[in-house]
C-alpha cells in the first residue's frame, strides 16, 4: 500500500482548524509567518458556488491590513477559479500539480521568501500537507467546506488520506483528537 511508503513527518499540520476564518492571523504574524498560501477548492470555495461572499473579502482584508502576503495554489485549472481570485485581487498559480514541489517553488518565488516563512492553507492532505512539507513549509489543516460536491479524484484521494490520518494520529494523540472532532473526513 501507497500509504506505507509515504513518511509521516510530511503529513503532520501545525494545526488543524474548523474553517479558513478560524485562522488565528495575528498569531501567525507574530510567529514570523509573512505569507499564506491557500488552496482553493473546498477551503476558500466549494465546487458549487465560486462566488465571494463577504467574509472573503473581510479575510483577505485582515490580511492586507496584517500585511500578510497571500497566493493561491491550486490543482484546478478552470476560468471560475481564476475568476474568484481576480475578484480578491490575489494572485492564483493554476494547474499546480500538489503534490509535486513545482507550484509551491513557484508560489515562494512570487513571494520571494523562504518556507520557513509561509504557511500553507489546505483540506487535503495527500495534496497540500505532502506538498507543502515537501518544501518545508509548516501547514494549517481546514475542514474541507462542503465534501458532497468533491470530483472523483478528490475521493480516491481522501481513502489514502485516512490511512495516512490514522498513522499520524496513532503517533500525536492531540491530532487524532482534532482530525476527529473538526477533520472527520
Ligand atoms: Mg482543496
């Protein structure tokens, strides 16, 4: 099984949160973090609505005001998602390819600052966790928005990922407590 295979120090987040709003951003600010990388799909937006509703712009408003720098990564490659991130006037590298390094590089180049001074926002972990580790760059774990809508790679992928949840959770009980109570995918 895959799952054997794939070290589990890349798939431990440095927290696991209920929704992208519950982000604690001024404690990120003081930690040193300069930047946050956020996945699209299933955590700013669900496959079944793409429009921004009010609490993105007060999100992304707090980060500017935070001076937090903000890009979005993402393995979708459709005019909907690009359309999302115009209107936020954030910056998206579409068709990403996470897990594979090449997004994250390029997402850090835009930034131009080190892993160690971004956070990755995502729901999933075989795509943004492994990748963003990969990089070494610390992650934030969101509750996937809304999971009935999710295409079939997006599922096949989430089996693996349970696997992978429960020997990280096996290992750190205080996340096995959190990937049960708010990522209980
Ligand atoms: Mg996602």
């Amino acid at each position: 099984m895959i799952s054997r295979l794939l070290p589990i120090d890349k798939f431990v987040p440095q927290a696991v949160v209920d929704s992208v709003q519950s982000i604690d951003l001024k404690a990120l600010k003081e930690s040193g973090v300069k930047a946050l990388i956020f996945d699209v799909d299933n955590t700013l937006i669900p496959y079944d609505d793409r429009s921004v509703k009010p609490w993105h712009t007060t999100l992304f408003e707090s980060l500017k005001a935070l001076e937090l720098q903000t890009i979005m990564l993402t393995n979708n490659h459709h005019k909907d998602v690009s359309n999302f991130a115009e209107k936020l006037a954030t910056p998206i590298i579409m068709a990403a390819n996470k897990p594979l390094k090449t997004g994250y590089k390029k997402a850090l180049k835009a930034l131009q600052l080190a892993p160690s001074e971004v956070i990755m926002v995502g729901d999933q972990f075989m795509t943004d966790l492994y990748g963003a580790s990969r990089v070494g760059m610390a992650t934030i774990l969101v509750r996937p928005i809304r999971r009935k809508s999710e295409k079939w790679y997006t599922k096949i992928l989430r089996r693996l990922e349970r696997r992978m949840k429960s020997k990280v959770g096996r290992q750190y009980p205080a996340l096995k407590k959190a990937f049960d109570e708010i990522h209980d995918v």
